[in-house]
C-alpha cells in the first residue's frame, strides 16, 4: 500500500497523454516530474511548479541520471513513438524508442539505490490485439496478434516488463489504451484522427476518410476513449488502487472514421467536404475493445458526443 502522497516520474509528460496524467497526479495531491525530450511534447504542457527533464530515453546515462535526483516511488512510462504509420516506414526508430529507450528506463528504475516499487505502462489495446472480430470485442485475455512495428514493440515490452519483475522485482501494471482523443492532442501529426478532422474543419478544409478496405468505403472502425478517462486509470494504477495486472482503457463502443468526420463536422458548424482515401499501411480494420474490466475501477466513461464537445472547445480556443 502506498503512502498518501506518491512522487511520480512521468516519461513522455509534455506530450498528449503524459500531461494530461501529470494535471489528475497534481490535483490529487501528488508530487510529479517530468522526463520527455520535447521532440513532440510541449514545455507549456508542463505546469510551471512541475519539474522538466529534457532527456531522450534512448540517452541511458540521462536517464539514470534523472531517476537517481527525482527518486520517484513509481514511474508512469508514457513516452512513445506513437505512430503505426511512422512505425511501418521506420520499424528501426520505433524500436529504438519503444524497446531500447524502455530498456534505458528500467535499468534505471532497478539500479542500487533506487526506490521505484512500479512501473505504470502505456501500451496500445487499439494495435496490439491486431483484428478484432465484427461482432467481438477484445478483452485483456484475447491472446495479442500484432500485425504492425508498433504493436510489436509495445508487446515486447510488455514482456520485457514480466521479465523484469522476474529477475529484478520490479512490479508492474499494463494499461492498453483504446484509441485516445481530447484536448491538447496534435493535430499536425500522423497519429490523432480526432484533432486533424477538427483542425480541418475549423479551418474549412477536407477531411479524408482512409479506407477500411476500399477507398469510398466508411473507414476503420475504432473504440474511442476520452483523455481524461485515461488520466484517471493511470492515476489508480499509480496510487496502488488498480490490482489488475493487465487494463483495458476503453469504452467498447465501435465508430467508423466516416461516423467520427459528421460528428465533428457537425460539432464545429461546419459542412466539411469529406474525401476518400486509400487504406493505410499498418492500418487495423476493425479494433474494439471490452471495457467491462475498466468500468469496474472507472465507473461510467466520458461518450464520444460529450468527450468531442469538451475537445472542441479546446481547440476552438486556440483557434480565436
């Protein structure tokens, strides 16, 4: 059981995902660091009172070197090349960053001296189980099928960590995100399709729906989960209050990319023209998740209507 207040190094903090654990850490009355090399992240993400390490996790003596003047009780590893595409062309980069920089930090985590009693993990439920069935959704016992760089990495580490907790007792807890969205995601990247469409249409451009199958057709179908839902099953896991080795972050509910596009067009007021492209490489065609795990700690999950309203409000802001 931890203590009341629990000091976390969050790899990755400065990005999407990673700040928004730091903000729900903070407002729970917790001590957090930061380590993220701002390749994608943003130094304003960060609260002012909340220390920055700008450090690369693929650097391994930077790394220790931050874990042993932080000396965290837990880390939160959120750090990520986070794009199937970018994977698929640079399967070396991604491995680099996913499973050497993961490495990098579990060493550190393990050498004499440190006090870090768990690693929380930010894998990937929407690659790692690979295609989901129509009809089905995937639950933590589905067994993993990873058909893109990405999802393989994810899933190396994953064993990694069952390793490390075998041979240098390092607890861990697995969290397999849906398909994130919400404020603050970047909307110029590869990765994100809920803040390009809504950059794109608040701009009045296209918005290009990538085939399923064929080009025309409504796009993959997804389980999108609300930021902030995530942030707080990191919390739980964080704090000691999740006992499930392996989580599910999810809603269950299935959307097409087409769907998604009218949503938000009509969330911004606008009628975006809507394209039709090709499949992706790498690209799932069907990933949906059973969330019947999550709901147990997480109670009710933000819906996708109510989850895009908060995010357009957010980036509606930015763009005044």
């Amino acid at each position: 059981m931890y203590k009341n207040r629990v000091r976390v190094l969050v790899t990755g903090g400065a990005g999407f995902v990673g700040s928004h654990v730091v903000d729900a850490l903070l407002e729970a009355g917790h001590e957090a660091a930061v380590l993220d090399d701002l390749s994608t992240g943003r130094r304003t993400n960060v609260p002012a009172s909340v220390p920055l390490f700008e450090v690369d996790l693929r650097d391994a003596d930077a790394t220790r070197r931050v874990v042993r003047e932080f000396r965290p009780d837990v880390v939160s590893h959120q750090a990520a090349q986070a794009s199937v595409a970018i994977s698929v062309r640079e399967p070396r980069r991604d491995a680099e960053v996913n499973v050497v920089g993961g490495i990098n930090l579990l060493d550190a985590c393990t050498e004499p001296g440190a006090r870090v009693s768990r690693v929380v993990f930010a894998s990937t439920g929407g690659a790692i189980y690979g295609e989901v069935p129509e009809g089905t959704r995937a639950s933590e016992d589905t067994p993993a099928r990873p058909a893109s760089p990405y999802a393989i990495h994810k899933l190396a580490f994953e064993h990694l960590l069952a390793a490390y907790r075998s041979y240098r007792d390092l607890p861990f807890t697995i969290l397999r995100y849906a398909n994130v969205y919400g404020p603050r995601q970047d909307p110029h990247g590869e990765a994100g399709v809920v803040a390009i469409f809504f950059a794109a249409a608040l701009a009045g451009g296209e918005l290009r729906i990538n085939a399923r199958r064929e080009a025309g057709d409504a796009g993959c179908v997804r389980d999108y989960v609300y930021v902030s839902d995530v942030a707080r099953a990191n919390v739980l896991a964080l704090t000691g209050k999740l006992e499930e080795p392996v989580l599910n972050v999810a809603t269950g509910e299935e959307t097409t990319t087409e769907a998604l596009a009218r949503i938000i067009s009509r969330l911004a007021g606008r009628e975006a023209r809507l394209t039709a492209g090709p499949p992706r490489p790498g690209d799932l065609e069907r990933s949906v998740l059973d969330p019947a795990r999550a709901r147990r700690y997480l109670g009710t999950l933000t819906s996708l209507e109510e989850g895009l309203e908060r995010t357009l409000a957010f980036y509606a802001a930015k763009s005044t």
